[in-house]
C-alpha cells in the first residue's frame, strides 16, 4: 500500500462540519463573519471557526496570552511575538481608517475606493470544556490589486503548551482564507 493511499484511507473518516450537519449549539455559534473549518480536539473531530476580529476581541486574544508565555522559548515566543507584531500592525491600519472589522467593512471600503488598501485580522476558535477558546489568528490585507496578502499565521501560544491536543488549525485557517478569498471574488492570496 502506497503512502498517498494510506493518508487518504486515514483521512475518510473525517468529514468536514458543513450546514448541513452542524449541531443547533454550533448554529447557535454561527455568526455573519464566520467561516467554519475543522480541527480534531484530542484526536476528535471539532468545529472551529475563522472570524473576523473586533477591537474588543484582538484586547482579549491578546490578554489571553499571558507573561508565562512572553517568557517562553521557541516556537511559544515566536507565536506570541507574531500575535503582538499583528496587532500592531492592525493599530497602524486602524488609525488611517484602512481597517477592517466585518466583512461588511470590508466590501464596503472595496466599494468606495477599489484601490484601497485594507487590513484585518482574522481569530480562530473552538470550544474546549463549553468555553470558546482562541486557537490562531491571522493578519491580512486586501490589497490595492484585489489580491489577499497574509503577513501573519500564528498559533495560539497556548496550543504550543501541551496540556491539549489540536490539530489542523493552521491548515483550516489557511481554507478560511480560501472561502473569504471566494465570497470577496479575489483569485491571489
């Protein structure tokens, strides 16, 4: 058996949570600026969502990456060090007006101005234990020649931890940007 036809036999069991078969509980999660995506939480299948971040939501993601994880070493410092340079990044878009907080915003800058360019970020999150927990972020800009551009994909520190498992965020927040890409008509990320 060839190793291409063991990964997709592995793969067949995981279907990926549409509409169609997302519980009331994930429905009642589902939002305008949702887009969902899956990830296996301690090797089950979960959904995820790939959203995008208000100014109150980027305070707490960033809250939520505690001075523990600031100190760290490795791959835990440079997630936390993508989060913060994303979120500056964001502040300096916001301030000249160029950002983001909805797709609504979004298609709406496009509209008055097809040159603009406009940056967002974009949260990732799951439930674990009946809490929405933050996963990853990614910073974006739509660009002046509709193109999508990411600057940064990051993990949440506290993925890096190890007290859980959670696979497949960076893989679904990469689809998100794929669906947001297809909604917005772009053809480059």
């Amino acid at each position: 058996m060839g190793v291409l036809t063991q990964v997709t036999q592995a793969c067949l069991p995981i279907r990926l949570l549409t509409p169609r078969n997302w519980t009331t509980q994930h429905m009642a999660r589902k939002r305008v600026n949702s887009l969902p995506f899956q990830v296996k939480v301690n090797g089950n299948p979960q959904a995820a969502f790939i959203r995008f971040a208000t100014k109150a939501e980027l305070r707490r993601y960033h809250r939520s990456v505690s001075t523990s994880f600031r100190r760290s070493a490795g791959a835990m410092r440079e997630a936390v060090g993508f989060t913060r340079l994303a979120a500056k990044r964001w502040r300096y878009y916001a301030e000249a007006g160029d950002a983001a907080e909805s797709l609504a915003e979004l298609k709406r800058a496009v509209r008055t101005d097809e040159s603009q360019e406009i940056a967002f970020i974009l949260i990732a999150t799951t439930e674990l234990e009946d809490r929405e927990i933050p996963i990853g972020l990614v910073y974006c800009r739509r660009t002046w020649c509709h193109h999508l551009a990411v600057d940064f994909l990051a993990l949440h520190p506290r993925l890096l931890e190890g007290g859980f498992s959670v696979n497949g965020t960076g893989s679904g927040m990469i689809f998100g940007l794929v669906q947001l890409a297809k909604l917005l008509r772009i053809t480059r990320i």
